[in-house]
C-alpha cells in the first residue's frame, strides 16, 4: 500500500483517491526509489522554493501518468487542454498519451521497426513497466537539476538514474549506475495545473546502455525479470 508519509507525491494520499482506479490494483509505494533519491541527489532544495515545487509537481505527473487508470483521476492537469509531446513529434492528447501508458510515450521514436530495439507502438502500459522495474529493482529515481524560469512556462534540466541489476529484454545487468539527462518545459495555469508537456532528451542514450550487457536465452531472462514487485517503481 501507498505509504502514508510520501514525501514527494502528495496526491497519491487523501480522500481525493478513494476511489482511484490504480493500474494494478493498490496505490504504488515508492519507498525503495525514495531511498536511492534521498542518498544520491546531487541537491536538497529548500521546502517551499521553486525547484522543490517543480520537483513536486513532476514527480506528482508522473505518478499519475505511470499508475491511474482513468484520466479522470488526474490531478495534476487540466484534461481538456493537456497535450504531451516528445523531442518536437506531433503533441499527443491525454488520451493518447494514457493509451500508450507507461514509460512507451518516453520512448517514440521514427525509426524503422527493424531497428527499434525497444518499440514503444508495441508495448503495453503493462509490459513497459515490467521491463524498467525488472532492470532497476532499487528504482529509476528522478531530479530536478535546474529551473531555468518558472511558471507559467517552467522549464528546467532533470536527471533519470538507477542501478541495472536486472536484465533488460535480452540484455544480462551490467550493474552499472545508468543515468540520463534531458530539459522538459511545463505549461501551467495559475493553479499549478499542466496545460502540456515537452521533453526533449535522447532516449537512444537510456536505450544503449541496457544493451550493453551479453545477451540471454530467452528462459534466463524469463527467471531473472518475473523478481522484482511491479508496484516498486520509478
């Protein structure tokens, strides 16, 4: 179960989520990539500043992204104007962004499907999260590195990193801390609700070195990634 003192995600608490629809059945528990956060962060921003109210914000988005089922559950955007959109694609709508679930709407790409290593038109929500879960089983923590400006365009610098202690797809764990950086820019009402998203990194970086470790029979690989607990996320 969620714990009660998250210290990150506030609106994965409360009343407003008693009837919430969570993707796989309980609220999520993010105890174990809170812990990889706290003791790896490069920065422990001032309760109350603004970087610590856009890594709130961010980390509230994509809880909800990765873990509600229905859009009507979401918080932390305004529905009928939310649109997502990665390294300059076409914006998707919510729905479409949800549809694809996962880490899949982070992971698009335009090459041709004998060279997509990871294909996120062919992920499920489900699958998708298995995989990354399998691979960082302490967690794929999150932070904000810099806020260039703030609302009502935030953009700011964030850093995604775990440790590949488990296979991903047919690659065996290398061990290695893997980590990747990108810029993101938030659109906000007055409110602090999300009117649309824009990330802009490489996903070919992430991707290259998860495949860096030999390659495995498909029943090791099988036996390594069914360990780890999908509701331990990133």
């Amino acid at each position: 179960m969620a714990s009660g003192d998250e210290k990150y995600r506030s609106l994965l608490c409360g009343d407003e989520e008693k009837n919430t629809k969570w993707r796989f059945g309980v609220p999520p528990n993010y105890d174990v990539v809170n812990k990889l956060f706290e003791e790896e962060r490069t920065n422990v921003w001032p309760v109350g500043s603004l970087e610590e109210r856009v890594q709130s914000l961010v980390k509230n988005f994509e809880m909800e992204m990765f873990h509600k089922i229905s859009t009507t559950d979401f918080r932390t955007i305004d529905l009928n104007k939310f649109t997502f959109c990665l390294n300059g694609r076409k914006p998707l709508s919510i729905e479409e962004t949800s549809k694809l679930g996962g880490y899949n709407p982070f992971l698009q790409t335009s090459l041709p499907e004998e060279y997509r290593y990871y294909n996120a038109a062919k992920e499920t929500a489900a699958s998708s999260h298995q995989a990354f879960t399998a691979t960082f089983p302490r967690g794929f923590a999150l932070e904000i590195i810099q806020v260039y400006s703030g609302p009502p365009d935030i953009v700011f610098k964030f850093r995604h990193w775990g440790y590949m202690e488990g296979a991903f797809k047919s690659h065996a764990p290398t061990g290695e801390r893997i980590e990747f950086f990108g810029v993101a820019i938030f659109k906000v009402n007055e409110n602090d609700i999300i009117l649309g998203v824009e990330f802009f990194f490489d996903p070919g970086e992430l991707l290259g070195k998860l495949m860096k470790g030999p390659r495995l029979d498909g029943s090791v690989e099988k036996a390594v990634s069914s360990c780890p607990i999908l509701r331990n996320t990133g």
